[in-house]
C-alpha cells in the first residue's frame, strides 16, 4: 500500500499574510471601479473592465477615451496593483517554502527521536481504541510510536505531537521504521481483525521476542490471532459489557480496579516484579523477598504456567518465569534486593503497571 500524499500544513503567520493579499485585491478592485465610476462616469461594466486590464498590468485599450484625472488615478493604481500583486506572490512562494521546508525538519528531527527509542510500544492504528491507548501511555510517560496509513488519523496524531510513522503496519519496511526490531511490545488496534492478524504475523516474523496485544471485534477471530503470534487478544466488546455488568452489580469493586488501574496511589505505585536469573527472587519465598519492604503488598502471582493466584500465601516458594503484582512505595520496590541462596547478591527492577 503506498503511503498518504503528505499534509503541509501553512503557519499562522503565513495564513494571515495570505488573507491579507486577498484582502488588499478585493479592496483595490473595489477602489478602481469606484474611482473610474466617479472620475469618468462610467458604467459598472466598464470600470470592472479597466481597473482589472490595469491592475494585472495586460494593458489592453480603455473602453472609453481618459481625462486627465482618469489617467491619474490610472497611474496610482498601476503601482498600487503592481505592489498587491508582488504581495500576493511572495506570500505564495513563502507557503510553499516554509511548508515543504517545515515538513522536511519536522520528519527529520522525527525519525531522529525514533531511532534513539529502545524497548518502545509501537501502536498500530490511530483509530478511537487507539487514541485512548496512546493517551494511556502518554499519561504514563511511555515511549511509543503510532503507524497508521488514515489521513485524519495522521492529522490528529500530529497535532498531539505523538511519534507517528505513516504507512501500513503490515508492512515490513514501516514497522522496520518504526524500530520493531528495537521494541518492547506491538499493539495491533486497528479496525480491522484481518488486519490485526497480518500485523501481528509480520511483526512476530521481524522481532520473535516482541510482546504483542492484539484487537478483535469478533469472538470467532481469538483463535487466528493466538495462532497467528498474539500473547493477549482483547475484546473491546466484551470488555465493555463486562465492564457495564460489574458497574450495574459490584460498582465498588470497579472503582477499586480502576484505582488500581491508574499507577499512582499517593505515594505508592502498581508494579510488576518478574522471577529471572538476573533478578536473583528464584528460590526465595515471597515473605523473604519483601523482608526490607514489609509497606509492599504482593496483590497477585502468576506461575511460570500461566496460572494466577490472588493472595498468594507468603510461604509461597517462587520459580523461574513466575510474576508478582504488587503495590508498595516506589522507593521501596527500586530498592527490593534479596539475598539469593549462596550468598549471592541480586537486584530487582520493577515494572510499572
């Protein structure tokens, strides 16, 4: 799919300047047939026909023989239409300069601030799903970058100011541009499943490791989009309707997920703590892990097998690939570094949720 023609949108400035050349013009069409209507009493006809004949400076005959005062005003409206029309032209010429040249900067300094991005989200499709995402993460102060091929999209991602690659996410050359290859984790929101389903198949093939949440609109695509490389299919659909039932019967329990949903609570955050090698948490009970955090508060486990418990007990021994879920104090969750068996030292980074 080739890309959108590009928008170029003039300054302020500019469109000011361009409004007042009009303005000049009509003003001193308006001036002329007035002048030779009163000068030589001419009719409307005729004074439209000479005031345009001198103001664009063809110089075709007058309709009619001047006096000398006509061709006085003629004089001072030839240089005053010579003026307007010099006007005109370079504000023109100044659209067309300072737009290509403003478009060229902008994705310059653009594609600069992609390639710096490590361990990024790249969103795919800018539509309503994807607009809440990116103000998501924008609220967060999470890297990412938007690809969509939509022009309206396109215009209201950049008036945003978001990272934004133009073109089709399924596409090996974009999502190279867009540093799948560098990215932590790919959101294929666009409207269309089929289209997800390509997105995701392509982005696996480039970066095996990419994380990868996918949106359906029908139930019976789930299925494809798993086989297809997606490790989380969301519904907006069903997570709507949930959401609407859990309103209606448990409200408290929705505002309490919702807070929870939000990062920040007072001094504390939500974090997500992964058991890895480089972690050193393997092999320690979670009561060991938070001995220097007894603030925190471990919310859930899921097991390296994708079973989740809430609550988890604090004698529950934790295993390579397992994650917790906890809230605590930022300060204390950066510092969490248990003592691993063997006297080794090791230090956890959390992940905020």
């Amino acid at each position: 799919m080739r890309r959108p023609a590009r928008i170029i949108l003039p300054s302020i400035a500019l469109e000011r300047r361009l409004a007042t050349a009009v303005l000049l013009m009509v003003a001193l069409l308006g001036l002329g047939i007035a002048g030779y209507m009163l000068i030589e009493d001419w009719s409307l006809l005729d004074a439209l026909y000479m005031t345009v004949t001198t103001v664009t400076t063809v110089g075709f005959s007058e309709p009619q023989p001047l006096s000398d005062g006509g061709r006085i005003f003629t004089i001072f409206l030839v240089l005053f239409g010579v003026g307007v029309a010099f006007y005109i032209l370079t504000s023109l010429v100044a659209t067309v300069i300072e737009g290509e040249l403003g478009f060229m900067l902008g994705v310059r300094r653009m594609r600069g601030k992609i390639e710096a991005l490590q361990d990024h989200y790249v969103l795919c499709g800018f539509g309503r799903v994807g607009e809440e995402i990116a103000r998501e993460f924008h609220a967060r102060g999470m890297p990412f970058i938007i690809i969509d091929s939509n022009p309206q999209a396109i215009e209201r991602a950049r008036k945003q100011h978001y990272l934004l690659v133009e073109g089709d996410a399924s596409s090996d050359a974009i999502l190279l541009e867009a540093g799948i290859e560098r990215a932590h984790c790919l959101l294929a929101a666009s409207d269309s499943d089929s289209g997800n389903t390509y997105i995701v198949l392509t982005a696996k093939a480039l970066n095996p490791r990419l994380f990868v949440v996918a949106r359906v609109g029908h139930p019976a695509s789930t299925t494809p989009m798993l086989r297809a490389g997606a490790d989380r299919v969301i519904s907006p659909y069903s997570i709507g309707g949930r959401r609407m039932a859990l309103s209606a019967l448990q409200p408290l329990v929705l505002d309490f997920i919702d807070t929870l949903a939000t990062g920040r609570h007072g001094e504390q955050i939500l974090a997500e703590l992964e058991v890895s090698q480089e972690s050193g948490l393997a092999g320690i009970t979670i009561e060991g892990c938070f001995l220097g955090c007894p603030g925190a508060t471990v919310l859930a486990l899921q097991k390296a097998s994708g079973a989740i418990q809430v609550g988890p007990r604090g004698t529950a021994v934790l295993e390579l690939g397992d994650r917790l879920i906890v809230l605590g104090g930022e300060a204390d969750l950066e510092a969490l570094s248990p003592t691993p068996p063997a006297g080794r030292a090791a230090e956890a980074t959390p992940e905020r949720a």
